[in-house]
C-alpha cells in the first residue's frame, strides 16, 4: 500500500470512528449532562456571583464555562476509550486490526472534543436569551483561529490521556480528582493571578491554560498574565504543547500495542 493510499485508509478510518463515537456520545446521558447541563450551571453560577457587575463579564464567564466542558468532556471520554474497548472485548481486535490504535483514538477523541465545543455554543446562546445580556466577542477572527488551536491542543492531549490510563489503572480513580483542579489552574473562570504563586508553574505546564488565555483575550481581553505579549505567543505555546502530547502519545501507544500483543497482559488489567 502506497503513502497516499494509507493516508487515504486512515481517514476512511477516522471518519467513520468519528460518526459512529459521535452518535453513542450525542445519546449518552452522562456525556449530556457534562457537555451541556453541567456548564450551563457553571456558568449560572458564576453570573449570579458576579450579579453586580454581570453584564461585564459575561462573555468571559461564558467562555471560561465552556472550557470547563471542553475539559470535563476530554477526561472522562479520552480515559474510557481504551479501558471501555477492555471491558466491551474488543480491545485484542482493534489492536490485531491494520489500522494503527492511534488512529481508532484519533477519531473517538475528534468526536468528543466536537461534542464538547456545543457546551460553549449553548452556553452563549442560553445566556443571551436568558439573561439579554450584550454578548460581543471583541476579536472574531483571532476567536475562531484561537478555537482551532484550543481544539488541535485538546484533540492532542486526549491521545495522550487515552492510553496513560490504560497502561496505568491504578489512576483510574483520580479521574474526578483531576477534573476542578484542572478548571482552577486552568484560569477557565478567573486570572490564575489570584493563586498561590507556587500554583502558576502548574499553569504554564497545562496546555488548557493557553487555550483559555486566547480565547478569553480574544472574546473579552481580559485574563492575561502577559499583557504585553501578543496573541500569537499563546497559539506558539498550544501548538508547541500539540507536538509534545502527540509524540508522548506516540511512546503510550507503543506501549499499549506491546502490552496487548507481546505480553498479552493489557485485556487482564
């Protein structure tokens, strides 16, 4: 099979992985709840906190709320992918398919992070209706490009997440635990400027925190640690985070298939 004909495979593979992982999701009431009913709570919430001057932030909290989706959505699909392959039995049968385990993740992770940008969407739409507040994204274009990035980055660390929890049960159970803290340091709902300086490294090291910084910069201007330092510097810094999760997915992934087809030992975990 030539370069161009596995491409071709590949994405015949993802697409289809794509739609059938979007419909078991799209029906799935605890992916509806976090997606959708969770963030709009969020969201609520964080409005009626900062009632006094809600108008003003609104479209910041409404982004920062779909991230929390985004993020939530990300956590639970990515660390169910392959242990829900094991428990399904299918697990021995896609890893002895042709087509490369990454591949078959790929396209479950693109379905869920696609699911998950809804949140934002109704989200916004929810808070328009609702509250009439003056909803105006002040930088349209670097919004969207920001959003692309975000999704790219999120896309990336979800094949990461995927088989490190597979190769590692024991974290199983910190799956819930992972989820706030990840919103705190992440700046989804307010500038990590309020933390303990000892949490910003956390920060820094997260690529939610730079998909959160651009799009929030770019939606209200507001949250910024670096202010003086352009957009572009956070798009860099999620598509640095891009490379890196998808090479350490690569090395996961290895170890997942060793796993599975040396050792015969990853459907008994």
């Amino acid at each position: 099979m030539s370069t161009r004909e596995k491409i071709v495979a590949n994405l015949r593979v993802i697409r289809t992985v794509f739609v059938v992982f979007f419909k078991m999701l799209a029906v799935d009431l605890f992916i509806i709840f976090t997606v959708l009913i969770q963030p709009l709570l969020i969201a609520l919430l964080a409005i009626y906190m900062n009632r006094e001057r809600a108008s003003e932030v609104a479209i910041y909290l409404i982004v920062g709320s779909g991230m929390t989706g985004l993020w939530s959505g990300l956590l639970f699909t990515s660390s169910f992918a392959i242990r829900g392959e094991r428990w399904f039995g299918t697990l021995e049968m896609l890893v002895g398919a042709p087509t490369h385990l990454g591949v078959i993740m790929l396209g479950k992770t693109l379905a869920h992070v696609t699911l998950s940008l809804s949140s934002m969407i109704f989200g916004y739409i929810m808070a328009a209706l609702v509250f009439r507040f003056p909803l105006v994204i002040i930088d349209p274009l670097g919004f969207l490009v920001s959003l692309l990035f975000t999704v790219v980055a999120f896309i990336s660390f979800g094949l990461v997440i995927a088989p490190f929890f597979a190769i590692s049960p024991a974290v199983e159970g910190w799956v819930n635990a992972l989820e706030f803290p990840v919103y705190v340091v992440g700046g989804f709902l307010f500038p990590i400027l309020i933390l303990p300086q000892w949490a910003t490294p956390l920060s820094y090291a997260l690529a939610p925190y730079w998909a959160a910084q651009a799009l929030h910069l770019t939606s209200s201007g507001a949250g910024s640690v670096y202010p003086n330092f352009p957009l572009w510097h956070d798009w860099v810094m999620l598509l640095l985070f891009s490379v890196l999760y998808l090479f350490l997915s690569r090395w996961l992934f290895a170890k997942v298939i060793r796993r599975a087809k040396v050792e015969a030992t990853l459907g008994l975990q």
